[in-house]
C-alpha cells in the first residue's frame, strides 16, 4: 500500500532539519575551540653586543717608485712587472753617451791644463836664476807666481768636474734599494726622462702590512701591539697593531690604523681585508626571533603575546638591533611574558588562543 504523499514529504523535511543542526553544532564546537600557537618565554638582558665591520687592503711594508736623479734618456731596463728583485741589483740604465764625451773633453783640457802648468813653474824657476844676477824685475815674478796660482786652480775644477761626471755616471744605473718584487714598469726604453720621474715600482718582500680605516671613536679604543683578527677571503689571520694615523682622510674622514701579520704570509698587494670589532651596548631589552616581528603604524614593529587570560595581546616594540635570524627590542614587556614566535598571520589581538611553549626567549644572540 502506498503512503500519502504528505508523508513522505514530512520524512524528508525532518531528515534535513536533523542534519543541519548536527552540522551547526560541529561548527560552533569547532569555533570555541581555542587556536594553538608557538610561544617562548621572554628573558630580559641587561644589553647586548654589536659587531662592527671594517674594510681594508693588504700592502707592502716598503712601496716605492723609483727613479733617476739625473735627467736623460732611458737605455735600457732589465726587469719587469712581477720580477723579484735584491737589493743592490742593477735594474735600469740611462744613455750615458753625452757624459762619456764630457769625459774626453776634461781629460784633454786637464792635459793641456797640465802642461801650461809646468811651464809656469819651469819658467819661475829660471826667472829665479836671473833674479841673482840683476837681470828680471819684481814684476816677473809676480806675474808668474799669479799664472801658476790660476793654473792650479783650473786643474782642481777639472778635477772636481771629472768627479762630477763620475758621480753622474753612477747615477745613471738605477740599483735595488732592498730585496722586493717589481710592481710596475712605469717607463719604457728610448724615453727621455726628467730627474725623479718613477721608471720601476718596487714592493718590499720583506713585510706586509694591513692598512684599514677606522672611525676616530674605534681607533682610539684600539692598543698598540695588541693581537686582532682580519679576515682574507676564507682566511683568519692574525694580526698586531703597529699604530694608528694621526690624520683624518679628507675623503672618508677615517684614522688609518696599521697592522702587522703575527706570521709570514703570501698575500696579493691590494687584497681586501675585514676587522670586526665588538662594542657592547648597555640597553635592557629581550632577544627574540625575527619571526616574532610585525609591521605597525607609523613605521613602528610590533610583537604579540598571550595573556593570562589566554588572549592575544599587542605590544608595540622598538628594534635596537638586529642580526639574520633575531632581533634585540625594548617596550613594554615583561619578563616570563609568553611571547608568539612564529605563525603571527594567523591570529589577530583579542583572539582565544591555547599557548604551547617551546625554547625560552633570552640572551641567544646570534
């Protein structure tokens, strides 16, 4: 027998009446039911450590660029670019053409200058003679003694001509002033070069230094022969402190402080080295990841964290410092306070949340 159609439609309509409020109260179940977040406990410290970064650049204990002290024409050099030199090598020559023929020329006018010498004295001595028997004035012999006098003073400026000329002639070579490795080649051969103007670049190989700009306020927390450490690259190096520059760079206004290797190394000139110094703060504040951190008005960052009474609160916060992987901050925070390290898009202030605390929040530096 079949059923009214009234019926059926009343068992339908009880049906999803049931079925919707069985789902209404999984919905409402679900709502209450507070949101679980990571937090940390906060620890307070008393301040916290900056690390200051400083660049700076290898070179050699003896960079010199050397030249003639003469004027001339440059003949020929022996040595170049990346060359290892010893002192006293001869490195470079000047055209000495023009002083070998000065040479000849005062040799033949000492020779001349020589002979009307003994002929003065030759006739003195036999204006003495007639001078015995009456027969030459006072006058002669004035006149010869004068002539003899003039002579020997010709000689001694040829004499001290021809030294000149010598002292020029070693000037022409240009000679290693200490064992080191040829930087530049500054000129070429067949140039004419005035007194002074550099021919070689030389770099000590005896030392290396480190060279490095500091503001005055580091500098001067810096101790003369105590040990640092740079950085090369990959490598960690050891240095002393030889002194700290007296003058301002005019351009990045920075005192130049030396450095001295504790051993030898065998760095490029030029290599680019980092000193980082530590300077300590003495500002209470808290560590915490940089996870924690959220933008707020006004340009100012906030952290959240749970109240006692399990809600999500908002602290407004100022960063004092900050590293990769956490951030130094003051406000209104206290110490124990359960702050939200991560997961902060996924909740608002005044939200019901259920804390699960991991690593407690302090000093950890990074």
């Amino acid at each position: 027998m079949k059923m009214p159609a009234s019926i059926n439609l009343f068992v339908l309509l009880s049906s999803l009446l049931l079925l919707s409020g069985c789902q209404e109260a999984e919905e409402t179940a679900a709502t209450a039911r507070p949101l679980a977040v990571s937090t940390q406990a906060l620890e307070p410290s008393p301040g916290f450590e900056l690390i200051h970064t400083y660049a700076g650049r290898v070179e050699a204990a003896q960079n010199s660029a050397l030249g003639f002290e003469t004027r001339g024409k440059l003949k020929t050099i022996a040595v170049d670019s990346g060359d290892y030199v010893k002192a006293g090598q001869q490195l470079a020559w000047l055209d000495t053409q023009l002083l070998d023929t000065e040479v000849q020329r005062l040799k033949a006018q000492q020779q001349e200058t020589q002979a009307r010498l003994r002929l003065a004295r030759t006739s003195l001595e036999r204006l003495g003679a007639l001078e015995q028997r009456g027969y030459a004035s006072t006058q002669n012999r004035d006149e010869l003694e004068a002539e003899v006098d003039a002579l020997k003073a010709a000689m001694a400026v040829i004499s001290s001509n021809l030294a000149r000329n010598r002292l020029q002639q070693e000037k022409a070579v240009l000679i290693a002033p200490f064992d080191a490795r040829v930087g530049q080649r500054l000129a070429d051969e067949g140039m004419v070069l005035s007194a002074g103007q550099p021919v070689l670049q030389l770099l000590s190989e005896s030392g290396t230094e480190f060279t490095i700009g500091l503001p005055p306020e580091q500098a001067t927390r810096l101790q003369t022969g105590q040990t640092y450490t740079l950085e090369a690259g990959k490598r960690t190096l050891s240095v002393d402190l030889i002194q700290v520059g007296a003058e301002l760079a005019p351009m990045s206004r920075t005192l130049q402080a030396r450095f001295r290797p504790t051993e030898p190394l065998n760095l490029p000139q030029g290599t680019l080295v980092r000193l980082q110094l530590p300077e300590y703060r003495p500002e209470s504040g808290y560590w915490v990841p940089i996870s924690a951190l959220t933008d707020s008005v006004r340009g100012l960052w906030q952290v959240y964290v749970v109240s006692d009474s399990n809600q999500v609160e908002a602290r407004d916060v100022r960063i004092l410092h900050s590293t990769e992987e956490s951030a130094y901050i003051s406000g209104a925070l206290g110490q124990g306070e359960q702050l939200l390290n991560r997961g902060l898009h996924r909740v608002v202030p005044g939200q019901a949340v259920e804390a699960l605390q991991e690593v407690a929040a302090g000093g950890a530096q990074q």
